[in-house]
C-alpha cells in the first residue's frame, strides 16, 4: 500500500494536533526576516502569544520544537549549583529534573508516582517534613503529558513558594490554550509552551515568556555556553522585533494565523471547547465501558487523555487496528507504556473528528470482545458527542 495515496488520519495524540486549513495556508509565505515585513509579523505574534500567556511581559519564539524552550528555560534561568525544587508526576516532569540535572542544579525531586499530580497541601507538608530551608527555584510542568495528569494548585504553589524567595519556571508546554493558565495573576516568573498542541499550529516553533524582573536579573547572572538558546540575545533582537538566528518565517504565518482564529473564537472560548470536548471524550469513552487511567477528576488532565487498555488486548495491536479506521492515538510513555494509550484533546478537533475518534475506539473494542457495552450505553455514547459546546466562530476555519 502506498501510503502517500491514502489520506492522513486523524491526529488525536498529544501534539502535533489538526491543523485548520487556514492556517496551512498561511506557511505558504516567506519575507526578509531583517524587513519591516517582518517587524509586522513579529509584534503580532508576541502579541498574540501575551494573550493565551496571559502575560503583560516579554515573549520570545524560538525556532524549536517545545524542548528547545525548555532548554532556554533551564539554562537562562538556572545557575549551577542552584537549589531546584520539581515536583514530579510523569515523563515530562522527569525530564525536567534531567535537564536541570544537566545544567548543574542540585534537584531536590518530590515524587508523585504516575496517577496524580502534587496538591499544595501535600506538597508543603514535604517540603516542611524534610526540613528544606532554601529554595533558589521552582521548576515545575503544569499538564503531565504521560500519564495525562494536571497541576491544579499550581498558582497556591507559587503564593507560597514565593516566600522562599524562589524564582518560578513552568513548562506548559501541553495545555497552554487548552486549560486555564496566567503567567501574570499566578506570579509565574518564566513560562515555556509551543505551537504543535493547543493552538493548533504546525510543529516546530516554541515560545518562552518572560514575566518579571528578577527573572531577567537571574538571567543577568547566568553564564552558559548556549549561543542559540540564549535569552540576552533574544531580548536584545526582540527589542528590534526580530530574532537573533533565522527563524521559521513561514511557520511564524502560520502561527500569527493560528493566534488569530485564537482571538477571534476568544480565548475563554477556546479553553472552554477543549474542556467541554475533553469532557464528552471521557464520558463517552467511559459510558462504552473503557476505564479512565486517572481516577480522580482533580488530577486528570483537559488536553491529555489517558483510558486503561481493555481487558485482552494487546496494546499494539488495539492501536495500529485504531489507526486502519484513519486515527492515531499514543501509546503511554515511560511506566505506563502499554498499559494506557493516550487521546490529544488538542486544538482544531471538530465534532465530526471526535465522532471519528470515539467510534473508531469503541468499534476496536467491540471487535477486540473486550467491551459488552449496551445499545443503551451506545446510545449515551453518541448523545455525548452530539451535545458538547463547540464554538460558531469556526468556520473561519475553513477559508
Ligand atoms: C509537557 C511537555 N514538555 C515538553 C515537551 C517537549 O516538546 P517537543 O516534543 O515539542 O520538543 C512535551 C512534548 O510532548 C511536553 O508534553
């Protein structure tokens, strides 16, 4: 079979995500990246990416996928030696802890296991218990993208550790226009994301905000040997709006264009169809017998959803069958390899997709016998996938 003859399937795992056709449309685009052409197209993306930060600070792109943010964020950020506190609850977050490991940071890690997400309450009794007088920084993931767990109390975090006179670093790389989030009212002083996941752009591009100025005070003090990764290279250009290396011109179209539809739609709005969507997957696919890896609601990402293997198959199998109907899921990462595979609630998924989506989970299922749901049950199913909130706006779509 010659499979640039067949049409994509689906991307329903966690990043890239669809594309709107107006947004593909805009890649095809190309200007001087020292032009004022350019200078245009640079403050709208900064502007745009303040709105879904949520931030009045700076905002950087940077021409990398979402580690490459991570990677500015760690190495601009960080001094060796520094006290770094990491929550960890997923395959993300120990990256995180590897990263700054790397960058030379003493990491004093607080385990969570692989179902749940650190709560304030819990994550301050630790930190008291072990007796941890000094904390330079916190560096944390907000949306763990395996298992699919999301850090609820994160902005009670922040009023606390604060005290400690720490710095905050987030990698939101996961969530962010896909589930609440404020740089500015949560006192986040850095925070990275990227284009590939909820806001629905092509891969490849990142962002990192910067919110305050002991951040760029820490930053003032920071040696590291990163020329592309260096964050006073980035500010010193994006005061000029451009970047200090070439960029990915055509994909920063694209990216205003995504930005765009963002604004448009309202970006209340466009959380809110990622969590009323998120919802209607979960209800459905658990209506038809499947079992959410996540038990509890609270710890449970929006945009990364995470369903036990039914009973019986195999892992593999259930998704490459999965994938014949035209849609791709993920398998889990890490310690949940092959026990719970993955749906990206991310970005452009219309209902039409989301229909696509859960038949094809519930009809492999079936064929598999490990699901004896009943027509009723079926029926609730589909009611779900009729009846979540999708905004009207999105026609603009298809222009
Ligand atoms: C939370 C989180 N951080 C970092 C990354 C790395 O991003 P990328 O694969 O774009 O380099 C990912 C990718 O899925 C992620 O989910």
């Amino acid at each position: 079979m010659d499979l640039d003859l067949a049409p994509d399937p689906l991307l329903a795992i966690p990043g890239p995500s669809q594309i709107p056709p107006r947004v593909m449309k805009a890649l095809m685009r190309i200007v001087d990246h020292r032009s004022p052409h350019f200078h245009k197209l640079y403050r709208d993306v900064v502007d745009g990416l303040r709105y879904v930060f949520r931030t009045n600070g700076d905002v950087y792109p940077i021409t990398a996928s979402g580690t490459g943010a991570v990677e500015t964020m760690v190495l601009n950020f960080v001094r060796p030696k520094d006290t770094v506190l990491v929550p960890v609850f997923g395959s993300f977050s120990r990256r995180l802890v590897n990263h700054l490991r790397r960058a030379g940071a003493e990491v004093i890690e607080v385990d969570y296991g692989w179902n749940r997400a650190p709560t304030y309450d819990d994550l301050r009794a630790k930190v008291e218990s072990m007796g941890i007088k000094q904390i330079d920084v916190f560096a944390t993931v907000y949306n763990d993208t395996s298992p699919g767990t999301v850090f609820r109390d994160l902005p009670k975090v922040v009023r606390w550790i604060k005290s400690y006179g720490a710095l905050v670093l987030v990698d939101n790389v996961s969530a962010l226009g896909g589930d609440y989030f404020e740089v500015d009212s949560w006192g986040i002083d850095v925070a990275v994301s990227s284009s590939q996941k909820c806001l629905a752009a092509p891969p490849v591009m990142s962002f990192i905000a910067v919110a305050s100025s002991e951040a760029y005070r820490k930053a003032d003090s920071v040696n590291h040997p990163s020329i592309y990764f260096d964050i006073k290279l980035m500010r010193k250009f994006g005061e000029k709006f451009e970047t200090p290396f070439t960029p990915a011109v055509n994909y920063l179209f694209a990216i205003r264009e995504a930005l765009g539809i963002i604004r448009e739609v309202g970006l209340e709005n466009w959380i809110r169809w990622h969590i009323e969507r998120g919802r209607a997957i979960l209800n459905a696919l658990t209506k038809a017998g499947l079992e959410p890896f996540i038990s509890n609601d609270y710890y449970r990402s929006t945009t990364v959803l995470s369903f036990k293997y039914p009973a019986g198959v195999n892992p593999d199998e259930f998704r490459r069958t999965i994938y014949r109907f035209g849609v791709s899921i993920s398998d889990g990462m890490d310690e949940v390899k092959g026990k719970a595979f993955r749906i990206g609630n991310m970005g452009y998924l219309t209902r039409k997709d989301v229909l696509t989506l859960v038949s094809s989970i519930i009809a492999v299922s079936l064929i598999n016998g490990g699901n004896n749901a009943s027509n009723d049950a079926i029926k609730d199913v589909f009611r779900e996938v009729l009846n979540y909130w999708e905004p009207e706006q999105l026609s603009v779509g298809e222009g």
